[in-house]
C-alpha cells in the first residue's frame, strides 16, 4: 500500500515534534532519563526510515544497528520508572544495567560479520518498503532476555509503589505502566500481526507521547518552581546579578522597571557597555570586593520617582568556597528613609525609633527562623506542630529554673540566656530539610537504616543555623542555638548522637532542649504510636534522670510538671 510508504517519515516527524514539545516543557527538575528517551526515540525511529529505504542488505544491516539502541531504551525507561517512583537505587546497581545494556548492543554490532546475533539475513521488498528477512542467532535470545528482565523490574517497581507509596499519583503510575506494555506487545508480537512493517517505533511514539503527559502532570504536582519563579519574577524584590569579571548575568522584571538602562545591557557583557550603569554600579562593586564584610558601606540608595531604594551588594550563593560572581538586591526603602529623615537631628527619637526598628527586625528574624522551622516541619507526617510545643515546653522549665533555688551549678542561668534558649528552641530539628522525603514522610518507624539517616540531622541542623546566623553581631545566641541544635539528642551517659558527649561534655542549652524534645514526643500522638498519659510519661523521664537527661534538671522538671499537664491538656479540648 502506498500509505506504507509516509509510516516510517511520519512516526519519525511526530517523534521529532514530540521530542520538541518535551524540550519546551523541561524544568531542571525533570528525571534525566526521560530526557534521554526523548533523546533517543527520534534517533531509532530515524534508523527504521533509512531501514526502509535500504537498496543494499549492508545498508539495510546499517540501518538496524542503529535501532537496535532500543536496547538502552529499555534500561532508560526502567530508571525513569524509578526515579519517578522515588525508588533509590544503589549505583552499583545502575552500573549492572549498563554493563549488561552495553554487552547486549555491542553483540547487535556483529550484525553482517558473524552468525552469532543473525544466522542470516536477506532483503526483500513489500510495497515499496525494504524489509529484512532475519533468522537470529544465539545472542538473540539473549536480548530477549534483558528485555524481559528490564520489563518485569520497570512492572514490579510500578506495583511496589502502588502498593506502598501513597505520595505517587495513581494517574502517573497508571500512565507508566501503558508504554512498558505497549513496547512489550510491539516487541514480541508485531511481526505476527504486521509482518510487512514494524510497529516498535510506533511504540515508541506512543511512548513519547506518554511521558509528555507524565511531564505534564509533575509539573503541575510540583509546585517549587512556580513559587520561586513568581517570587523572583513579579515580587517587590529586584535582583541582578554579575560574574566574578562584573559581566552582567541577568535581572528579574522588577530591577528593569526600576533601572530601564539594564534593559540595554547584553548578558555575558561587561558593566562598560552602558557608560551610566558602570558610572552607578562599578563603584558599589568594587567597594563590596575591598570590604565584603561591611554591610553598612555595601548597602546604596537610589531615589528615583519620589522612591528611595536600597541596593543591598552581596554574593551569588553556592556551595564552592571560590568567588561565583556578586548580586545586588533592590528593596523599596522609602519609608524606613521617611522616618529617618523626619527624626534627623532628634538623638532621643532617633534612639527610640532605632531600638523599633530593631525590635522589628529581630521579630521579624524570629519570625523567619520559627516559620523556617514550621515549613521543615511541615515535611514531616509524624511531628505536626511539635516545634511550638516544645518552644513552650522549654519555656516552661526556664521559667521553673529562674525560681530561687534551682540554678543548677554550671548552667549560669542569666536573663540573657533563658531569653536565647527559648528563641532558639524553634532552630532545633532545621536539620530534618536535609533528610529525604521518603524517610521524614514514613507513615511508621523507621528500619535501622533510615534511622541513621534520619540521626544525621542533628549534624546538618548545626550547620544549617551556623549558616543562618554567621555574621550576626549575636555571638552568644549564634553559639547557643547551634548548640542546640547539634546536641539536643545527646544523653547524660554517653549513649546518645551526633557526637556521642557525655554528662557536662553537652552544653546546658542542650541538656535542657532534650527534655522539651523528649517530653513532648512522649504525651503527643505520632503515626506510629498512640501519645501516652502524663503518668507514663513522667515515670519515663524521671527514670532517665541521670542516665538519659541530667539530674540537676530534676528540681525543675517536677516543678515545672503541673504547668505542663495543663497545657497539654488545654491543647486536647
């Protein structure tokens, strides 16, 4: 049939529009193995039109060898099944399906030299279209083999995570199971069906077209980059952004409206392109450089329009220690300039107005910091609203040691530090960011293994806050709330994590944030255990006095007892 003749120029068209349709749907975010696929599936359904208009047998045994990189298609999809499924696999693992996907196509390369994959091959013609009569050789079987064993892993993950994890889309889960039966069916049973044509490419565009909607769905599902990029694109906040040589790297919608000449700066360009914004920003650049750590003298305003602006010069954030380049931050600053400049001159006002805005900015951080840990907690099925309660629990028994009589000795219990600790009580699970979803969201406990990765969070929130708070003026609170958070799981034995310290080896912060942290996980309800009565709690923590907590503490948890019965009790009406 003459229709035959636009199959194979057809499926390759719609593979190439489809592949094209992907790339302008890909976010950073998007499985790398369904980029590959996309990659590839162009490329086969390429090397079955030159098998189709093949003259020659040698051209026609050319043209297979090149569709038979379905072979690492067929690994490509199961990895992709995993990685959508959030399956980890080891890498040793992954390197097993390389070693046999590569062994398997490096045997289709004997096509045409020995009779080990094909015993024969002669070519023949049906309606116009070249078609390769084959008689398979041992090797054959083989990758009938690894096709079969990559279908059964690629359905077996499927199931598993539709049994298993509730956080997977059934639809995506669904949609994933439709190419692998499909290219199974067209592998196997289409030349008894379609002897004259081959229907694995067609498959494979039925495939492409699969994942287009998969890719479609997860980008609705996740919902980081939409918020990021809204933030960044249509906030109040303007940022720009230039390499370690002052070439300019970009700017988001809200620098350009407030600076139009960076409309006239070609990314990649040095900052002397434009002779008005080298004369404005070279110099805020260059000060930044002499002395990063003055953020008073790195901190510029800009009147334009009635509006003062603060443009705030920093650098671009990474993981390297080496310099990646600088951003400047715009901020409407026109009130803060209004009250400064009606209080000029006025030293007690001004004083007062200073000690607002302080008071206001150091609100607004605990703000963030407490908000920071609400949103790590919110990853977290098993814990909700456990870090306001224990920020209560902490300053409850702050305030039972502040009573006369019950400074223990070593604790130096000033105003100063009670104020910190009960400040920095929110920062001390931030670690828990950092531990993957499939562990922090476990609808039960944890195996052996996922709590260890589940103890690294003590060491990671640590770093976390040191992150947070370097720079700031507040040594000691700094100090105190990495404390906190880096040793609040230790015991007064020994026994306990990250570091393993023993009895005055843990910081008093911490000693006193373990049994908030403690007492709380004892009367609240978690997943996997219905909370226990105040009784069973108390005995609990009374019997680790000494052992688990430290004993000085004792005084004051009993003290402190009745006020914390009352509160859990409120939080239960």
């Amino acid at each position: 049939m003459a229709l035959f003749r636009f199959y194979y120029p057809g499926l390759l068209l719609a593979s190439l529009i489809m592949t094209t349709m992907y790339m302008f749907m890909w976010k950073k975010h998007n499985d790398v193995h369904i980029t590959l696929f996309f990659t590839l599936a162009p490329i086969i359904n390429l090397g079955y039109l030159f098998l189709s208009t093949a003259q020659t047998l040698n051209a026609a045994l050319n043209a297979i060898n090149i569709t038979y990189i379905s072979c690492f298609v067929q690994m490509i999809i199961v990895l992709a099944i995993f990685g959508l499924c959030r399956i980890e696999v080891k890498r040793w693992v992954k390197l097993f399906f390389m070693i046999i996907t590569t062994l398997t196509f490096l045997s289709t390369l004997t096509i045409g030299h020995n009779t080990w994959f094909y015993k024969d091959a002669t070519l023949d013609q049906i309606n116009g279209i070249t078609v390769v009569r084959k008689v398979y050789g041992p090797l054959h079987s083989v990758l009938y083999a690894v096709i079969i064993l990559f279908f059964i892993i690629g359905v077996a993950a499927i199931i598993y995570s539709r049994l298993h994890k509730r956080q997977i889309s059934r639809r995506v889960l669904n949609l994933l199971l439709l190419p692998q039966i499909v290219c199974m069916i067209s592998f196997f049973g289409s030349r008894m069906l379609f002897p004259e044509i081959e229907v694995l490419p067609a498959a494979y565009c039925f495939a492409e077209l699969v994942y287009l909607l998969i890719v479609r769905r997860i980008n609705l599902y996740d919902v980081t980059d939409i918020v990021i990029d809204s933030l960044v694109q249509e906030g109040d906040t303007g940022f720009i952004a230039f390499d370690r040589n002052f070439n300019y790297l970009g700017s988001n919608e809200t620098a350009r409206k407030i600076l139009p000449q960076l409309g006239n700066l070609a990314v990649d360009l040095s900052l002397g392109e434009d002779t008005e914004m080298e004369k404005m920003i070279l110099p805020w650049l260059n000060q930044y450089v002499r002395d990063p750590g003055n953020a008073e003298a790195n901190g510029h305003f800009y009147e334009k329009d009635g509006k003062i602006y603060l443009f705030t010069v920093g650098e671009l954030p990474g993981k390297k220690s080496s310099r990646r380049g600088y951003r400047i931050v715009i901020t409407d600053d026109t009130l803060d300039r209004a009250y400064i400049n009606l209080l000029d001159g006025f030293n007690r006002d001004l004083k007062e107005q200073v000690a607002k805005k302080t008071a206001d900015v150091e609100r607004m951080n605990d703000n963030m910091i407490l908000g920071m840990a609400v949103m790590v907690e919110s990853r977290d099925n098993s814990t909700g609203g456990h870090i306001r309660r224990t920020s209560d629990v902490v300053r409850m028994l702050v305030d039972a040691l502040k009573k006369e009589g019950r400074d223990p000795d070593g604790y130096n219990l000033t105003e100063d530090f009670c104020k910190m600790l009960i400040k920095a009580a929110p920062m001390h699970d931030l670690g828990k960011i950092a531990v993957d979803d499939e562990i922090l969201r476990k609808p039960g406990r944890f195996t052996p293994e996922e709590f260890e990765k589940m103890k690294a969070h003590a060491a990671e929130g640590a770093r976390i806050v040191h992150e947070i708070l370097k720079g700031t003026d507040d040594v000691a609170f700094h100090h105190l709330a990495e404390n906190v958070a880096h040793y609040h799981h230790e015991r007064w034995d020994g026994s306990g994590y990250p570091m393993h310290l023993k009895g005055e080896q843990i910081p008093p912060e911490a000693r006193i944030m373990a049994v908030a942290d403690v007492y709380d996980a004892l009367v609240s309800k978690r997943v996997y255990k219905d909370k226990m009565s105040f009784e069973q709690a108390n005995s609990i923590i009374m019997d680790g006095m000494g052992s688990q907590f430290d004993s000085a503490l004792k005084e004051a948890y009993l003290a402190a007892r009745p006020a914390l019965e009352a509160y859990y009790s409120s939080l239960e009406g």
